[in-house]
C-alpha cells in the first residue's frame, strides 16, 4: 500500500482505514464560504485559506484533511454576483451530518477550523446539540483560524487596522496560494463610513448595526472590501500562512489540554 498523504479526497479507503488503526483520530474539517471578495479577489477565499491551514497544519498534528464545507452563512453578501449562501437550519443539519459520518468511520477528534466568521456559532451549536450522539470519547470544536493568533499578530492580519473581509492579510494569501486567482489590478481599499459622533467601540457598532440584515455589506463598502489590500504580496501572504500554521498548532494542542483537564 503506498504511504498515506493527508487529505481524505486524495486517500483510498484502505489508507483512511490503516491511519485510524495505527491510532490516529484527529480530522480537520475546514470551513468557509462562497462568496464575494470585492472586484479582486475570489469566491472561494474564506474555505481556500482555511483549507491551506489545514494542510499545512495537518503533518504537525498527525490529522487528517476533510474536504473543505464551502456553501454557508453569507447571506449578508446577498445581491452580489456569485455568492452562494444556505439557510441556518440547512447549514447546521449539514455541518452535523458531516460530523456524525466522519465519527462513525472512526475519527473522534472533529476540528473543524473556520475561515468565515459568520459560521462560527452555527458550527459550534450544531455540535453541541449532537454531541449525546457521539461515539464515547469523541470531542469536537470549531474555531475561527485568525483567533489563535497572538494579539499583536492578529492586528497585522485581520481587526480594525487591518481589515476585516478582502483585506491585505486574505488578500495576500490568495496571492500566495494561488496568485492566478487574484487579480491586483482592480485592488482597491474599501472601509465602512460610520457616524463620526459614535461614542463607544465603533467596530462594535458596525458589527451590531450589519449582522441582522441581508445583502448589508453592499452598505458597508460599495467595492464589497473591508481593509486596503493594494499593498498585499505573494510574499506577506507567505508570511501570514506561517505564522497561522504555528499558531494553530499551538492554540489545537492547548484547547486540548484544556479539555483534557476540565472535562476528560
């Protein structure tokens, strides 16, 4: 049998088969969406990252890749060419499906890591309200890759300095992924105009006032961008993608500490 990668879709069954035997357990299911990243970027961006994550991360923790969930919650995107979004119940009843069906072929470490904000509660209550149907010893989680960065890393990649949405952090990591699909011509900086006399967090603000309503982003940027990413290289997203692979790592090992010790 030739030896394993680590990305189911590219396995046979008899090597799915020979990981789980000589003891792995861990699959990483990587999570994004489908939608628009302004006149620059690609649909694909949110599972592409979270996708390259995971496979970056993959060998370091003796996982296994999922194919990447890539249809989810961007109906604030709604209205814009492309994008394709799925209701909240659908979402979830997909999201533990897929989690059931990968626990019962033998995985009981289910980390689905997730590229899209918008997903991130939806995955984490699918998981909670099924977690009486796993099989003893399972645990699972959902994260969003960005939060297991330090603080100060975290502000150069993703936050209010950086941007949050088809910004110079995804931006250039596409670059780096795949620079063929990121076309820097039409890169242009796109920033939310709120009130000026707004007294508390305004990020805060924005964030309250878009996440109820459908097709909102189209009012937060006309260019569908959230951050300037005219600045972003193949190189910086290279740089990016290392410092999220190490990161990862570290805060995967950790959560499992924590629950090890708290709740094992």
């Amino acid at each position: 049998m030739k030896p394993h990668n680590y990305e189911l879709a590219l396995m046979t069954s008899l090597q799915v088969e020979d990981y789980l035997k000589r003891g792995g357990d861990m699959v990483l299911i990587p999570v994004g969406s489908t939608e628009q990243h302004g006149p620059y970027g690609p649909l694909g961006t949110d599972y592409l990252i979270a996708q390259e994550v995971c496979r970056r991360v993959a060998p370091q923790l003796n996982a296994l890749v999922a194919p990447p969930l890539t249809y989810a919650l961007s109906i604030l995107h709604k209205g814009r060419p492309g994008v394709v979004y799925v209701k909240m119940e659908s979402f979830m009843k997909y999201v533990q499906d897929v989690a059931l069906a990968l626990n019962e072929s033998g995985f009981r470490r289910l980390i689905f890591v997730n590229g899209h904000y918008d997903n991130g509660p939806g995955v984490t209550f699918a998981l909670r309200t099924i977690y009486d149907r796993f099989a003893p010893g399972t645990f699972g989680f959902c994260f969003n890759y960005w939060d297991a960065l330090k603080w100060e890393e975290q502000g150069l990649y993703l936050g209010p300095d950086a941007g949050l949405h088809a910004n110079i952090g995804e931006t250039a990591i596409m670059l780096a992924i795949n620079p063929d699909s990121v076309d820097m011509t039409e890169a242009v900086a796109g920033w939310p105009s709120p009130p000026e006399d707004i007294e508390t967090d305004k990020l805060a603000a924005i964030i309250a006032a878009v996440m109820p309503l459908p097709g909102s982003m189209a009012n937060v940027s006309p260019t569908g961008g959230w951050g300037d990413p005219t600045q972003a290289t193949a190189e910086k997203g290279e740089e990016y993608l290392q410092m999220i692979t190490r990161a990862v790592v570290r805060f995967v090992l950790d959560v499992e500490k924590t629950y090890e010790k708290m709740f094992a």
